[in-house]
C-alpha cells in the first residue's frame, strides 16, 4: 500500500539516544494524531536505560494492529542522531521518508543539522523540538496545533527554550 506523507494513515518510527527527548517528541505527534481524531498506537524502547543508549519511539496513526512497526515498513523515520538513524534505515519501507539531524545528507531523504541549531539559540537539549518543527513543517502538520501541543506538554522548565526550537524547526533549511 503506497502512502503520502500528508496521508493521515501512516507509521513513524523515531530513534536517537537516552536524553535527546525521542518520548517528548513522540508524545507531541501522538497528540496532533488524536487531536485529528485519528486511532493512535504508540511503543517506546530504552536501550539500556541510560542516558546516550538507543531510544525508538513507534507511532502508528490510522487503522493498523499491535503497536510494533515491522521491519521495511515504516513511512516515516525521525532521526535525533544521524548514526542512530542510519542504523535503523531498515525500518523504512520501500519510497519511505527519513528526517533527520545531520550535517550532510547522505542517505537520508532530509537532513538539518538541528544539534547546531539548538547550540545557536543556547538551548542544546531541544533537538527535540527543532526535528519537531521541521519534520511538522514537511508533513504538512498544522503549526498552531503543534505550538499548542509543545505548551501543553513542555516541562515547565523548559517551555521557552522549546518554544523558540519549534520556532525555528519551522524556518530551517536542510543541510
């Protein structure tokens, strides 16, 4: 089944490492999901538990079954780091989309380098929220719903420095 990324219906498949924030990430398009009235499924894997080991997030918007994405079928994948994203290109489904933060392209279908971003605006802990905006931006999601799912779900603490990575998730352009 060929589905385009502003389908409704789709599978996103989110990795990175322990303390890049994949499950804030994943929380907040779970949310737009639900608020588009969308059934919604969502797992979470820690690798080791740890802060820096792997940390998947699958999300499963629309009519699909069990919470896992299989292998070579995910529509979608969210990269936080670009080694951990190229570990997982398998996830991706023929003609799937990977979004992720690097420096250089490569095999990636889109890149921005969102850890030098959130350097730029002295908030280095919200490539979350940056990958959040640009991956938003390319799925045709809503920006209003977006901004107000980050206030709802931001801790209190770091609310601004989010507000202003969502920000500027919207305006980057790819590497």
């Amino acid at each position: 089944m060929s589905r385009s990324t502003s389908s409704p219906d789709r599978q996103i498949f989110m990795v990175g490492r322990g303390g890049q924030g994949i499950l804030l990430l994943a929380r907040a398009l779970a949310e737009w999901a639900g608020r588009m009235g969308c059934d919604v499924i969502t797992s979470e894997t820690h690798g080791m538990a740890m802060r820096g080991g792997t940390v998947t997030a699958s999300l499963k918007v629309g009519a699909y079954a069990g919470p896992l994405i299989p292998a070579g079928s995910a529509d979608v994948l969210i990269g936080l780091d670009a080694e951990e994203a190229m570990t997982h290109l398998f996830m991706l489904r023929a003609g799937g989309v990977s979004i992720v933060n690097a420096r250089d392209k490569g095999l990636f279908s889109h890149a921005v380098d969102a850890a030098q971003a959130a350097l730029s605006l002295g908030a280095p802990g919200a490539v979350n929220m940056i990958m959040l905006g640009f991956a938003a931006r390319l799925l045709g999601i809503d920006r209003a719903v977006v901004e107000d799912i980050v206030e709802k779900i931001s801790p209190p603490g770091a609310l601004a420095a989010n507000r202003k990575a969502l920000s500027a998730g919207y305006s980057i352009q790819e590497t």
